[in-house]
C-alpha cells in the first residue's frame, strides 16, 4: 500500500507544529549544524553510528555551551526516530565522549535569576515618561502576575483581554503546556498600589495602544506604535535593557532574562505558603518537579532543612 503523497507532506507538517516555535527554530539551527559538519567530513548524515555522534559532539566541547550540546544530541536523536532509524541515545561511546568534555570544558549553567516583587518594582522603576515606558511597565507587571512565558505574552491579542472587578482574565489560546491548543484562562488580580497594579498599568498602555490586534507591539522612538507585536526574543532585550537601567545585577550564577518573572512570581508564591496545586494551576505546570525547580530563594530561608538546628 502506498500512502497519498500529500497526505504524508501535511503528517510531517503537523508533526513538526506538535513543537513550539522556538523550539522548532533551535532544531532546524541544530539539524544545519550537524549536517554543515558532516559535509565538511565527507560524512551522510543519517544514519549516523556512535562514533560519528561522538565526534560531531567532541569538535564543539571547547566552543559551545553544555545545553547547545545536549540539544544537538536530542536533534539528531529525533532526526533518526522520525525516519524509523535506529537509535541508542545512552550508547557508552556518546555518553563516555560527553562526561569527558563536561568534566574538562564544563561549566555551571547560568539560571535565569528569579525576579521576585522586590526585583520587579526596581525595574518597573525604570519605565517612566514615554509611550515605550507605559507599555514595558504592563509587559513586565502582567508577566509576573501571570507567571507568563515570554512566548505567551508576545501573542496575548486584545480580544483575549476581559476586564472584571479587580482583575483581568488572559485567553491563552495555546501554550508550551497546551500544544493541542485547547485553551487556557489566566487571572491576574489587581494589585494594592495602583502604582505597580498590573491590571491598572495594563489599562494604562491600552489607552496608547491600539484596541485590536496584538497588546505587546513595537513602539517607535517617537512614540509612535507599530502594527506587529513584539517577538519574544525582542522581550527579552526589553527586559535586559530596563533591568540595567535600574542598576539591577544578577548572581554570578544567573543571568536577567524574561523568564526571571515566571520564575520570581513562583518563588514568591512558595514564600507566601501558596499549595503546589495552585501555583501549577496558575502556571500552567504539568510537572510538579519542573514548577519545584523554579523554587530557589525560598529554599534558602523558610523551607531549608537546616532552619532549625540550633545554631
């Protein structure tokens, strides 16, 4: 039996949208990668023995990051799986090849710092006197009220927005934890302090924005605001840039990113004695130890082990 061509293009076609899209974008980066270094060797592709891996992984040992490596292991792992290829992730010649180069070259991989309430109104402080300011005042205060990743912030779209008494529902149409794209609905509460509201200074941006299309959008030096919405890495430049303007510094083990606010709101969630359940509800967790591993400053004082020793 022979499958309809064009059927077999549109499964290959839903099967690489089961990815989010910067995860797409890393694999096909990886995937180029990997077969520019096999040309360059003589060498095909697929399949590609223990050895071959091995190597392809060994040239990057001094250059490249541990994640990049890790993820070029899990490309072209996926690579042989989509292709009914063999494939044996944990063979002792990759695995022996990578603890050897992480033991020599390896270094501890920086965190995205958890922006907490503290960190979050010392850089909200740096968004005044401009429409660009208005608008990066809600995109960082939503963000940590909704625990929200940088990818879904970037596609929140008017029509998503309902305003109630003393919070704002967001309509998350799909998300990294919704990949069949059900739909998912995050409340954010209004604040105390009008201030630092995130409801308040999301009403605030709306009255400069445009009432449809994309909340998030480009904001021209003169104030004017553009049709597209932001892309989440442009956010994530956002943040860095407001953050040093604030004089914000992250740990040596850390580094500032979009990310710190979901992991900040987390951390802050767990300090105030929120229950596992309803932090993963509002985070949109489906792993309990994923959302734990956000915990790190709360570990260090009110849960840590060794809080009552004596000492």
């Amino acid at each position: 039996m022979t499958l309809p061509a064009t059927l077999a293009a549109r499964a290959r076609e839903f099967a690489d949208q089961a990815l989010a899209e910067n995860s797409r974008r890393a694999y096909r980066a990886d995937w180029q990668h990997y077969t520019d270094w096999c040309r360059s060797h003589g060498l095909d592709p697929l399949p590609a023995g223990p050895e071959q891996v091995a190597t392809y992984l060994t040239s990057m040992a001094e250059t490249h990051k541990r994640a990049t490596i890790e993820r070029r292991l899990v490309t072209i792992g996926q690579a042989h799986k989509l292709r009914g290829l063999p494939w044996v992730p944990a063979h002792p010649t990759v695995r022996a090849a990578m603890r050897g180069m992480f033991r020599r070259y390896g270094r501890p991989k920086k965190q995205a710092a958890a922006l907490g309430v503290p960190e979050t109104l010392q850089i909200v402080s740096a968004c005044e006197g401009t429409v660009a300011a208005l608008r990066d005042r809600a995109l960082f205060l939503i963000s940590f009220a909704g625990a929200f990743r940088r990818s879904e912030v970037a596609r929140i779209r008017f029509e998503d927005l309902v305003f109630r008494d003393g919070a704002v529902e967001v309509f998350l149409p799909q998300s990294k934890g919704d990949q069949e794209g059900e739909g998912t609905i995050v409340h954010v509460l209004a604040g105390g302090n009008s201030a630092t509201c995130p409801v308040v200074a999301l009403q605030r941006w709306l009255q400069a924005a445009p009432t449809e299309g994309y909340v998030f959008r480009a904001v021209r030096a003169g104030g004017t605001v553009m049709d597209d919405g932001l892309h989440p890495d442009s956010i994530g430049r956002i943040v860095q840039k407001r953050a040093a303007e604030a004089g914000l510094v992250a740990g040596s083990r850390e580094r500032i990113s979009a990310h710190g606010f979901r992991a900040g709101f987390i951390t802050e969630a767990y300090r105030q004695g929120s229950r596992d359940e309803e932090i993963m509800s509002h985070s949109r967790h489906r792993d309990l130890k994923t959302m734990r591993g956000y915990v790190r400053r709360s570990k260090l004082s009110d849960n840590h082990p060794g809080r009552n020793l004596g000492l």
